[in-house]
C-alpha cells in the first residue's frame, strides 16, 4: 500500500475526537490528501454495528459478543474505505482502531489478548498504524468531562472508574512497548495546552513519515 495510516487512541473525554481537526489541519501541512474516518463505524453496515455496541439496552452484551461485534464493523470498514484509501496512496486519519480494541475489550472486559490477536490476524492481514496518537488524561479528569458534556451516556461511558482506569492502563502499556509508533499526547491540561502539546509534537512525527514514504528514513 502507499497511503499512510494514522489513528487517533484515547480514553472516554482525553479529548481526542474534539481536536480530530486539528490534526487533520497538521497532516494537510505536509502536503498529503487524507480522509477522515473512524471505528466502529465507517460504512453503512459498520454503523449499524456501531449503535448495537454502544446504545444502551435491557440485554447485556457479553464481552465475547461484543468483541466479534467490534471486528466485523472493522472488517466492513477496512475492505470499503481503509484499504481502497492506502492503496489509492491517499493518506488516512482513524479516530480509533486496533488499539482501542486491546485497551476497551481486553483491558476493560477482561478478554484474553489471545483472542484478540486471533481475530486481529484474521481481519487485518498484518496491517498497522504507521502513527497512533494517544491522547492520556487522568480518568477522574476525563471522565469529569464526560459529564460536562451532557446528553445520554452510551454503554462505555456508564462503566465505573475501576473499568476505565484498566482501560487507560491498557493504552499506557501499548505505548510504551511500541514507542516508534506511538505518540502520547498530556491531555490533562485546557484545550490551550493539548494544542500547544499538538503543534509541537506532532509535526516532528509527520515529517518522519514523509521522509520514509519517499525513501530517505529518518536518521
């Protein structure tokens, strides 16, 4: 594929899909197109998948359940948008994806990371993030921004402070362990202060890529 993919990771109110713009306003600057997409969701059939995992309901879905749910809203996504975009050498920003998978199903539900992987080998074919930027904030923090916001609280954002303490745990470690793909972005502070964090950071990292897209890797 010759397209760049990179996702955007974080827990419930860190911010992330509020300064999506942003972001795609700083790939812009390198003179790429990227379409903006994001998990679950997609297409039309991912989005329906979408709002059965995230609508609240009288019958619980069970953790397995709910996994499956998540890898074929991803599969829809990735043969009708992901992969026709990289390969049309377009450049893709995903609010989410396969880390959200590991942090929310494994790190919160619990699921084995056996079974993720499995399912991850079978849909994805060995595709990865060639950036993922992980928006962190302290759950207390985040979560008070959650209810700031208002409105109905889907299923995630109705799960207790242990769950997305585990959840934001999950995304700390896959950071850590993969560090030349990861960027982490303090989320703690205002609005002022993540813009700064993403205009200083950010940049360094997109011009990585373009010079490893045109074959002269940073370095």
């Amino acid at each position: 594929m010759n397209g760049c993919l990179i996702t955007l990771e974080g827990g419930e109110g860190t911010g992330k899909s509020s300064h999506l713009e942003m972001v795609r306003r700083l790939v812009l600057a390198t003179g790429h197109d990227v379409i903006v997409t994001h998990e679950p969701g997609g297409t039309t059939v991912a989005e329906q998948l979408r709002r059965i995992i995230l609508e609240p309901g009288s019958e619980p879905i069970l953790p397995l359940s709910e996994v499956l749910l998540v890898f074929a809203a991803r599969q829809q996504h990735l043969q009708h948008t992901l992969r026709p975009a990289l390969e049309a050498g377009l450049w893709v920003l995903c609010d989410r994806f396969i880390d959200s998978t590991y942090a929310y199903q494994g790190g919160g539900r619990g699921l084995s990371r056996t079974i993720i992987e499995t399912l991850e080998g079978w849909t994805l074919d060995g595709l990865r993030p060639d950036l993922t930027v992980l928006f962190d904030a302290p759950v207390e923090v985040a979560l008070r921004r959650v209810e700031h916001r208002g409105g109905i609280l889907d299923r995630i954002e109705r799960e207790d402070v242990a769950w997305h303490e585990r959840v934001r745990r999950t995304f700390l470690q896959r950071a850590q362990a993969d560090p030349e793909r990861f960027l982490v972005i303090d989320a703690a502070g205002d609005n002022a202060a993540l813009e700064a964090s993403l205009e200083a950071l950010l940049p360094p990292r997109l011009a990585a890529l373009v010079r490893e897209e045109s074959g002269h890797p940073s370095p």
